[in-house]
C-alpha cells in the first residue's frame, strides 16, 4: 500500500514534470519561430515588387511548389526552362489561373489550344501566363498581384500540370 502511494506520487511529479517541460518547450519555440518570420514577412509585405524565379526542368518539374506574394504587388516573374528538350516535346509555360478555377476543365481547353501553345484564347480564368519555353529558354512576365487568397498555377503543356503546379498565395 505504502509502495503504491510512493509510487503514484512518483508518477504525478513525473507527469508535471513532463508537462512544465512542454509548456516551457512550447513557449521557447513560438518566440524562435516568431521573430523571425515576422521580420521576413514585414519586409517582403513592404516592397512595391516582388521578383519570382521559376524553374521547370526536363524531368517535368518546376522548382517551387508554392509562391507567396502580397496583396497590391507588382509580380515580376520569370520562368527559366533549365532542360535541353524541345519546346515541341517538354514545352513549359507558367499559368495562373482564378480562384475555383476547375483544372481537369482547363486543362482539357488547353490541349485543344495547340496552335496558341496550349493557351486557350479568351480564356477569363487565366490571370496571367508566360510565353511556352523549349530548353535553355526564358520569359518574364509582370502582373499585378490579384486580391488575398489562394490561386493555382501550372504548366498547360498537353499532360504536364499533374506534376507540374503548384498554390500561389497573395497574402
Ligand atoms: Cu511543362
């Protein structure tokens, strides 16, 4: 009896014991990962343009799978097609499209819009969309961030956007 009674109160100290140590750990962390993210976010959040890189390879991948921009930016983005393949047979191009915009639907349009290279002309879902690059090609774009939320971008290459997109978030 005696042995239990040691035993549970052993168990209580570790318990608390455990919990300070949580509550500590958490408290030491949210300062780590606050300050300096703010101070990213403020900067970033000041500037009137923001330069994005983009890269799409021979693999049919882009390197970013997620863009941040803020809310009234000018968007300079520039997509480098870093392979050696063809526009004809690995052709990437970086579109963005609308909120809700149904991808399988746009897709579809798309690979009928070969004569446009995949853009499918009049197309309101799109916001804006760089030129269709072969390997060791670039094109820069400059558009005005769209208002907050989360938009999808992708490649509109006939098969490509299943790996190739990505969210573009205007904070
Ligand atoms: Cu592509």
């Amino acid at each position: 009896m005696k042995y239990f009674k040691i035993k549970s109160t052993l168990l209580l100290l570790s318990m608390s014991a455990t919990l300070l140590v949580s509550c500590n750990k958490t408290e030491t962390n949210d300062v780590v990962a606050d300050a300096p993210v703010e101070a990213v976010t403020d900067d970033a959040a000041k500037q009137d343009t923001i330069n994005i890189t983009l890269n799409g390879n021979d693999k049919m991948q882009y390197d970013l799978s997620q863009i941040d921009v803020y809310e009234g930016q000018t968007v300079v983005l520039t997509l480098n097609h870093v392979g050696t393949m063809p526009k004809a047979s690995m052709g990437h191009n970086f579109v963005l499209l609308n909120k809700g915009t149904d991808l399988d639907k746009f897709e579809e349009e798309a690979s009928k819009a070969r004569e446009t290279d995949y853009i499918p002309q009049g197309d309101s879902d799109i916001i804006a969309n760089t030129k269709l690059l072969g390997g060791g090609e670039s094109d820069t774009i400059t558009f005005q961030a769209p208002e907050k939320g989360t938009y999808d971008f992708l490649c509109s290459f006939p098969g490509h956007y299943s790996m190739m997109k990505g969210k573009f978030n205007v904070k």
